[in-house]
C-alpha cells in the first residue's frame, strides 16, 4: 500500500524492465478515481529538485498519500544528463533531515552504480530506501520465467524453459512478450512444448549459431548449409557468426578436456560461469570429436577471423572453408 511506503525510495540498476514492473504496482495500489491528484510522474531531466520538493511538501487535496516517481536520477551517478540542469542539491539535502510524511517520492535511475563520491548520495543510502535491480542470470533468470509461465497459467517444463530462454536471449522485455505470446497460443492450462516453441519462437543470431555448431557435431553437412544459407539471407554478419563459433568451439574444447578429468556438468558450469544445461550440451557434442580436432578446429576459426581483419581472404568464404575443413575430418 502507498501508505506505508517509505518517504523516498531509490531504485536503481541496468534491469529496467523490473524496475518498471515495480513502479507499475506501485500506481496500480492507488485507486483510478484517485489517480489525478495522488499521482504525479516527473522526469528529472527536466524538472529541478526544488519542484520534487514543492511536489512532495503539498499534501493532496482530498486525502491520502501522493506517490510521485522521479524518473532518471542522473544527479545521482556519475552519468551525463541530457539536458543541463541545476538541481539545488543543499535544499534537497535538508529536505532529506525532514522528508515530508504526506508523499512517497521514488526516484528511478538506469545506471548499474551511484556515485558513492557525492555527499547526496551518501545522506540517500543512509535515510531513503534503496534497491537495486541487477540484469537476472543463470537460475534466477529460469526462476524468473517460471513463475512468468504459472501467472499465465499454462505449463512448460524446466527443460524447455531453458532452451526458451537460450533461444529469446535474457532480454526481459523480450522473454516476458514471447511468454505471453505462447500462453495465447496453448491457452488457460495448456502446455508449451519444444515443438510449438520451435513453431513460434524466431531464434536468435546466438542459437542459430549454436545449433550449426551442434548439426557439425552430428556431421549433417547439408543442415549446416541450410543454416549458414538461412543466416545470410537474414543480413547476419559473418565475422559475428564466426566470433560465435569460436566461442561455441573454445567451449566444446574445454568441456572435452574437463570432462577427461574426470569434472561432471553442473561442475564444470559453476567453474565455467554457465548454466548446467547448455554446458551438458557440449559436453554431449564433444563426444562426435578429439581433442585434437576441437583445438584444431577452435585454431581455424581464429586464423580466419584474423585473416578476415587483415584482408587476407573474403569473410563468406573463411566461413565456409571451416565447415568444409571440419567436415572432410569427420567424414
């Protein structure tokens, strides 16, 4: 309830898209016939602190406390504002010893640090409320698309949640537009399988790549044509798809040599920084090839990207080169 939310609130971080989620339910908590004079949305860009201030200390005419979100809070961190603007920090300062009990203000910035340099920032982090909205990753992320499926209510099983997730990218915005997008598909209580995520789902430039890596593992030479042929057609760059194969080929290659010590999945991931399953992937790829050939094979794609920047051979075909150099070894 706004009622019992704090004086000022700081919320700050690179996850815009839950930071928005949370000022959403803030405003959802005042009621619509209310909303005209228990509502005030400023943006600091353009609007001097002295006017948060008067805001803030003029209580509402008809009863109950005023929410008012200041977005872009630069004056906060050490980014550049577009517009020039000359905040009266000292009144805010002093606003701070005797915030005013009848508003609730909540600034918002999109910057991953406060600069902790500044004695603004410092008398903030001791009086306001701060929360940071960090960038969701590894299970958090999967928790994260979970619960977004069951308040859609329809069911989708943990592996494919994963590979959704591999497939969309961890774009929140995304993810939650291509979760909704699903639900309205399968319907109240249906089930999302592989199948139709597949069906409705557009691949990233990341996963395309990753499944040409893995259609090279198998040795289905005419899938990885369809696939580089699908990719030029869409405009992707080659020196990107190549960067990405030499990640994908540096991956098989670590896991190959990990595994061969004896090092499972789950705990190659931890030490590699990945989730468990696509690292279970690659452990699983890495089986078609040697060790020889993965660092082989990583070494030509490396000279090739080189040789490309150099000018030493045209991109198209440096990339095809390496399909058709790993291709004759595995035949």
């Amino acid at each position: 309830m706004i009622d019992n939310l704090p004086a000022v609130s700081l919320y700050y971080g690179v996850e815009s898209f839950l930071m928005e989620e949370a000022c959403n339910q803030l405003r959802d908590n005042i009621p619509m016939d209310q909303r005209d004079w228990n509502l005030l949305v400023l943006d600091i860009e353009d609007t001097p602190l002295e006017q948060v201030i008067q805001e803030a200390e003029t209580p509402s005419f008809f009863g109950g406390k005023r929410l008012i979100l200041a977005k872009n809070a630069n004056f906060l961190t050490t980014a550049k504002s577009k517009k020039e603007q000359n905040h009266n920090i000292d009144a805010w300062m002093e606003y701070l010893k005797h915030p005013s009990e009848s508003s609730a203000i909540v600034f918002t910035v999109n910057n991953d640090k406060l600069d902790k340099r500044k004695k603004v920032v410092k008398q903030m982090e001791k009086i306001a409320s701060v929360t940071k909205f960090d960038a969701l990753k590894g299970q958090a992320l999967l928790k994260w698309v979970t619960e977004r499926f069951r308040a859609l209510q329809v069911k989708v099983s943990r592996d494919v949640c994963i590979v959704f997730i591999q497939v969309v990218g961890n774009d929140l915005r995304l993810l939650d537009k291509e979760c909704q997008k699903l639900a309205l598909y399968v319907g109240v209580k249906g089930v999302v399988t592989m199948e139709i995520m597949d069906q409705l789902i557009p691949r990233t430039l990341e996963s395309n790549v990753f499944q040409l890596t893995q259609k090279l593992a198998e040795n289905k030479i005419a899938e990885v044509w369809q696939i580089w042929e699908d990719l030029l057609t869409q405009k992707e760059e080659p020196v990107r798809v190549l960067a990405l194969m030499i990640r994908q080929f540096r991956l098989l290659y670590q896991t190959k040599i990990l595994s061969q010590r004896g090092m499972g999945a789950s705990e190659m991931a931890k030490m590699l920084g990945m989730h468990p399953y696509p690292v279970k992937l690659a452990v699983t790829n890495a089986g078609a090839f040697s060790v020889d050939q993965l660092k082989k094979y990583l070494s030509l794609a490396v000279a090739a990207d080189q040789d490309i920047k150099s000018g030493k051979i045209e991109k198209v075909m440096a990339v095809e080169q390496i399909f058709l150099e790993i291709h004759r070894k595995s035949a």
